[in-house]
C-alpha cells in the first residue's frame, strides 16, 4: 500500500531534522574543547582564536557582497582587523576601534567603482571582534562572563534549531528569511534563558542564577536576532550558506551571527555596569 505523500513529506522531513542536528553535534564536538580552552587561557590564546575567526568572517563577507574573492577591501579590512585586535590586546581599545572605523572609511573610496557594502565589516565583525577581547581582557569578570556569553548563544542557536525544526508554525518574515519561525525565536530565548541561569549558578553562585535567567533571555534573543539579520543579508545576494567552512552550520560567519549581536548586547551591559559604578 503506497504512503500518502503528505506522510512522506513528514517522515522525509524528520530524517533531515535527525541528520541536521547530527552534523550540528558532531561539529560542537569538535570545536567547543578548544574554544572552551581558549576562553579559560585567555591571553595571546583567546586573542589568536578570535583574530582568526575575524579574518575568516571578513573573508566571506566581502566575497558575499562583492560577488569575488580577495579584492582590496578584502586585503584592506582584514589589515585593519589585525591591527584593531592587536591594539584590544594590549588594552589600548579606544585605538582599536577607531583602527576599525578607519578601515570601513577607507573602504568606501571608489576604486573599482563605489559600494559600501564591505565597510559595514568594520561595524559588524571587527568591532564586536574587539568588545569580545574587551570583555574576556575584565581582570574580575572576564573569564566568568565569556564562558556565560558562549554557553547561551550555543543554546539559544540550539533552541531555535530545534524548537523551529520540531514545532514549526507561523514564520517570522519571508523577506528576512523563508525558513525562521516564530517557534524557533521561543526556543532561543528558552535556551538562552535556562542555560544562561545553569551558568551563572556555578560561576557566579546560587544568588546569580535569577538574575541570569533574565539576562539569558535577553542574551539569546540577540543572538536569534543576529541570526535573522545574517539570514536577510544572505536573502539580499543571494546565498544560503556564506561558506562551506563549518559542516552543519555552513560558514564561520553563519555560526557566529548571533555570537556578534550577543557580543554587542553583552558589552553595552558591561560598560553601562561600568559607568553607574563610578558615579
């Protein structure tokens, strides 16, 4: 007896979910050690890793929205990324980020022709790239809150997969993207908001885990919106994956869309806790 196509569909669309999500977890296998180390050692470590995910992700931004690999802006931001990196490294994060600006400006001239698409790589990779070092650099806080950030964006990414895969439901926004739904946003804040709390027990003590359980919300809803917009720049030139780089979730940049908006939100939190702290 034949299966009803709409059965088919299903099953068919179980099995991908099933081998998805194994990829997914395969690579986490392989990249959280390190990562996790890397954070712990902190140092010329962490700033290695981070600058090497940087150049990685303005790689394949430009070649996204400049249609071609290794253009001058390519060479020319990834040049400034270096020297930004450098200059957070030695603590000297006001020049770091105006080495970023100055990368995005020259960027703009109009050699080859005018397009202001690459410069925004100042904006959305080298400057998050520079607050990650800035945060994980705090003497008191550093390593406690880095550890925090990483854990929930991979279980706000992780929410989102499976509560969007699994529950389905209204999507969000065909422009932004044809696939996100409004279930997949649910699970990222759950996500973000649980193990966000599960963190801050054993980092910070029982007292901190409330308060987390809020800040994890807000955490993974940053970095489901981080999400949503590298989805709407890929619906914009045309491409689902950015790269092939990481198995399973496509390229560094897919994998660490909402890492930079989580960054953002991470750090605003900071400097604002910095400042009312002074006063």
């Amino acid at each position: 007896m034949p299966v009803p196509a709409i059965e088919k569909s299903t099953a068919e669309g179980s099995a991908e979910v099933r081998r998805a999500l194994r990829l997914r977890i395969i690579s986490a296998a392989f990249m959280i050690p390190p990562v996790i180390a890397a954070v712990i050692m902190g140092g010329r470590i962490f700033t290695a890793m981070v600058a090497f995910a940087a150049m990685l992700m303005v790689f394949e931004w430009t070649r996204m929205v400049e249609g071609r690999a290794y253009s001058w802006r390519f060479y020319l931001l990834s040049v400034g990324a270096a020297a930004a990196l450098i200059l957070a490294s030695i603590g000297m994060y006001e020049m770091a980020l105006a080495a970023s600006v100055i990368a995005g400006v020259v960027s703009l001239l109009p050699i080859g022709g005018f397009t202001f698409w690459p410069a925004i790589a100042a904006a959305y990779i080298i400057a998050p790239s520079v607050a990650l070092i800035w945060l994980r650099f705090d003497p008191a806080y550093g390593q406690a809150l880095t550890v925090l950030i990483f854990a929930t964006v991979w279980a706000a990414d992780t929410g989102a997969f499976i509560f969007g895969k699994l529950i389905g439901g209204p999507k969000i926004s065909h422009a932004l993207s044809p696939s996100k739904t409004w279930a997949g946003i649910g699970g990222g804040v759950v996500g973000g908001s649980l193990v966000a709390a599960l963190a801050a027990y054993f980092l910070f003590g029982a007292g901190a885990a409330a308060a987390f359980l809020l800040a994890g919300g807000l955490l993974g809803a940053a970095s489901v919106a981080g999400d949503l917009a590298e989805s709407a720049f890929k619906r914009r030139f045309g491409v689902k994956d950015i790269s092939g780089f990481v198995p399973g979730h496509g390229g560094v940049l897919d994998r660490l869309d909402g890492m930079i908006f989580a960054t953002v939100a991470m750090m605003s939190v900071y400097l604002l806790y910095n400042v009312f702290e002074k006063l």
